[in-house]
C-alpha cells in the first residue's frame, strides 16, 4: 500500500510518499480501505517531536473507509462496511488496521469525509464540556480557536445546551461563519483583547467556561477571563509554546482548571466514550451536527496539508484522500 512516511520527526518536509507492506488483519480487529484522514493537532505535533513506534513512520489517530477483512472475532463488521476508527498511529496511509472496539459504523447517508471528522473531534469538546467542564444551560462558555475541529465542534454542542457562546478566531471573516454554527459574540483575537472584551460581554463577571486547545499565553488570558468558580477544560497547546503557562490567578478565583485528554478517557471509560461518540456519529447523519470540511489534499502530499494546517489557514477539518 502507499502511505505518508517519515523516519525522523521535523517539518513536513520529513514526508516521504512511499510503497509499505499492507498491514494484517487481527483475530479482533478489521482491516479499512481509507477512504479520507482527519488531520488531527496532535497528528502535527507527533510529526514534530513524537515517538517514532515504527520506522519507517506512519502518523495519525483517525480515518474512515470502507471494511476489507474481518478477524474471526470481530462479528459486529462485515466486509463493504463504512467505518470510521481512532488509532494511536497509522492514519496517513491507504489501508488500517485497528481492533473492532476503535472502529463506529458510518450511518447510511452519511458522507464519509464528513464521518472522518467526528470521533476525535466531537467526543473531546462533548468531554471538555460536560464531563469535565460541567456545563449547565444558561451558563456562558468561552471556546479559544473556535475555528478548529474541536472548536466548531464544541460550539455546537455547547450551543444546542442553552449557553451563550463566545468564541475567538484570527479574523472577523472567521468570526462571521462561526455564527452560522451557533457563536453567539466572536472575538478577533489580533485586534482585540479576549480578556477585556469576555469581561465586557459578561458584565464584568467572566464566563463559567473556557474550552482552550491553545495552551501558553493564551491560557494565562483565559484564566483572566474566568468568573469566581470557573473553569477550564485545557485540551491542547496548539500555540506551541514551550515556556509553562503561568495559571497562578486560579487561586484568587477559587477556579479550576481540568486536562483534557479523550485517549485515556477512551482506555479507562470505553463504554462511556463508545456510548458518546456513537450518539455524536448518529447526531450528525442526522443534521443535528455539523463537519465542517476546509480542504482535501491528496495522500501523497500530506507535507503541504500539514503545512496549511500549520500555517492556521484552515476553517474545519483538513482531510487527506488516498
């Protein structure tokens, strides 16, 4: 099969697009013709300084496509079937093999790049929302880079539990399509103070929530911006800073600040993750939610998919095609 390889971590330009052996198929597990990969954050940052687990290297956590084989004891999937999977690597390649327990049924209908877009996704900001950041309705929920995947997917979400919304972004066009998926107040981050501007909307009291994939400086503002009691659900450092945060403000707040990681959610808590992702995959078949899809890049130029990714263009999902 082919597959976008590297054999050390860097830039994108460490990508080689090379022929590797089909992966097999396990007793438990299924393997998936790749019909679309849902570039991931941490797909970017694993390139950049991750663990190579084989080498040559395949990253990536999720893919969808369509069954190939079926191990005996993966009863639930049959040959012909639309699926998607998480995995801790391997995504960047024509064909997957992954247990049956890491795979979800693609409804009939639904479209599957969209169904590429949603595991990950919608299970980490359907996570930093209810089961670590306790949102109620009427509450105000602060979501930074609401035009990411796990952004756009927690406004939703956040949207349709009756809280008021306010997101940022790099730019008032971004701002503008974020409300038609339920922002309530956008804020442009480059020429507008978050901080103040969360505190003007609210009053002065700050917002309940903060969902913060960004990490840095960025999280130092979003504890500014919390009310007494709030809280932060921290999924990500897409800012790439190395120095640590200073969240020493917590305290004056008695606030609280949670990391979110849906991977070990997924190992310790299987039946509730499965439970949530496959009531996410049903939502959005059914026009409930929505997958915002920016761009399709070929397979084999997964180097200038992650360069787009990284250079913070992209509005939704980034996929790469085989």
């Amino acid at each position: 099969m082919k597959a976008a390889v590297y054999y050390e971590t860097g830039g994108p330009e460490v990508f080689r697009y090379e022929e590797v052996p089909d992966p097999v198929c396990r007793p438990g597990g299924i393997l998936i013709d790749v019909k679309a990969v849902s570039i991931q954050g941490g797909d970017t940052l694993h390139r950049q300084g991750g663990v190579l687990a084989t080498k040559p290297h395949i990253v990536g956590y999720q893919a969808a496509g369509i069954v190939r084989e079926v191990g005996a004891q993966a009863t639930e999937f049959h040959p012909g079937q639309p699926v998607v999977a998480t995995m801790p690597f391997g995504s960047h390649a024509a064909v997957v093999s992954v247990p049956a327990a890491a795979a979800y049924a693609v409804p009939e209908g639904l479209d599957i790049r969209h169904a590429a877009g949603i595991p990950i996704e919608f299970a980490t900001a359907h996570d930093c929302l209810f089961e670590f950041g306790h949102l109620a309705k009427g509450e105000t929920v602060l979501v930074q880079a609401g035009a990411g995947g796990v952004g756009l997917a927690a406004i939703q979400l956040a949207k349709r539990a009756g809280a008021t919304v306010i997101a940022t972004a790099s730019s008032d066009d971004r701002l503008g399509r974020l409300s038609e998926y339920g922002m309530d107040h956008g804020i442009n981050y480059r020429t507008t103070s978050f901080v103040a501007r969360a505190m003007e909307l609210t009053g002065g009291r700050g917002v309940d929530l903060v969902v913060d994939s960004v990490g840095g400086k960025t999280l130092e503002g979003s504890v500014a911006a919390l009310a007494y009691r709030g809280r932060i659900s921290w999924v990500g450092r897409a800012g790439r800073e190395a120095a640590p945060p200073d969240i020493s403000m917590l305290m004056g707040k008695n606030a609280s600040i949670t990391g979110v990681f849906l991977g070990a959610e997924m190992s310790y808590a299987p039946a509730r993750t499965r439970a949530i992702i496959e009531g996410l995959i049903r939502d959005v078949a059914k026009g409930e939610l929505k997958v915002v899809v920016d761009r399709t890049f070929p397979l084999a130029e997964a180097a200038d998919a992650h360069r787009y990714i990284e250079s913070r263009q992209a509005f939704g999902r980034v996929l790469l095609i085989p």
